[in-house]
C-alpha cells in the first residue's frame, strides 16, 4: 500500500493533468520508484489513481521500456540497440558488459546490483553507442569505458 503523503501527491497531479492519461507514465514511474519497480498491486494503485482499468494501464506499462513489470536491481544498464548505436558498435559494448558482468541481457547480477538491459533507443544517436545508467547517459562507448564507467557504479553505493 502506498504511503498517504504518495497517494495524495500523485492524486493532485492527476487532477492537474489535462487527462488521466497523461498523468499515467508520471504516476507509474513514482509508483516504481516507491516498490522498486511496477508491482501488480503498483498497476491496481495506478489504475485506480487515474481511473483507468488494470488492462489499460498494464497497455501502457508494456510499451514504456523504462516501466519495469519485473523486479530490477537498484542499478539498471540500459544499452541502446538502436540501429545508430548497433552499426558504431553497440553490440559489442552489450557482449563486453555480458562478460564482465556474467548474465545475459534482461538479467540481475547473481548479487542483486545490476540489471542490464537492452534498449530500442536513448535518443542520443549522434553520440553513439550510447549506454545510460539511473538517469544519466554516456555517449562514444566503448568496451573499455563502459565496463570503467559500469565498475565504478558497481561500487558506488545505490544512493549515490
């Protein structure tokens, strides 16, 4: 169950929103945010906020790749798979993160720390190949910077 101060926050953008609709991806990612990712009891809260059915707002948590109906661990590598990035190497800097981080894209690290995930797109395509981890893109990788880049978030602390 959501905390009170959540319900009443997300509860007001609803309301200030043009439509239910477009309050949706906002509500689901504070959702996500509250559980760690969009749990079905997140979705019921979700579809009752925005007076929506559970179908509708399950539509709309499948086809946003950044709403995770899945448990995700506290760091998620996103590698974009976009032709920009394939074509400058972005297959090779997923392959390089497989290896180093010993899973398979769409998996957590046998610790719990990492999820890696291919992407359609970061929007970033004159930078590529791109990765993006938390909220925060890198551009030019390559196999070597990412895995410095993906160390170093490793052992930084979840908050940080």
């Amino acid at each position: 169950m959501i905390p009170e101060l959540l319900k009443t926050n997300l509860e007001k953008r609803v309301a200030d929103a043009v439509t239910n609709r477009e309050a949706a991806v906002d509500t689901m990612k504070e959702l996500q945010r509250h559980y760690g990712w969009l749990t079905d009891e997140a979705l019921e809260e979700a579809a009752q906020l925005l007076g929506l059915s559970p179908l509708q707002v399950e539509e709309l948590a499948t086809f946003y790749e950044m709403i995770y109906r899945r448990p995700v661990a506290p760091r998620i590598v996103h590698v974009c798979d976009s032709i920009s990035c394939w074509a400058s190497g972005g297959e090779t800097l997923l392959k390089s993160l497989t290896q180093l981080l010993e899973i398979e894209p769409g998996s957590t690290t046998a610790d719990g720390a990492i999820t890696l995930l291919p992407c359609s797109c970061l929007g970033n395509c004159g930078e590529a190949p791109c990765m993006m981890i938390g909220e925060k893109q890198y551009g030019r990788m390559t196999p070597e910077a990412g895995a410095e880049i993906v160390a170093a978030v490793r052992d930084a602390s979840p908050g940080s």
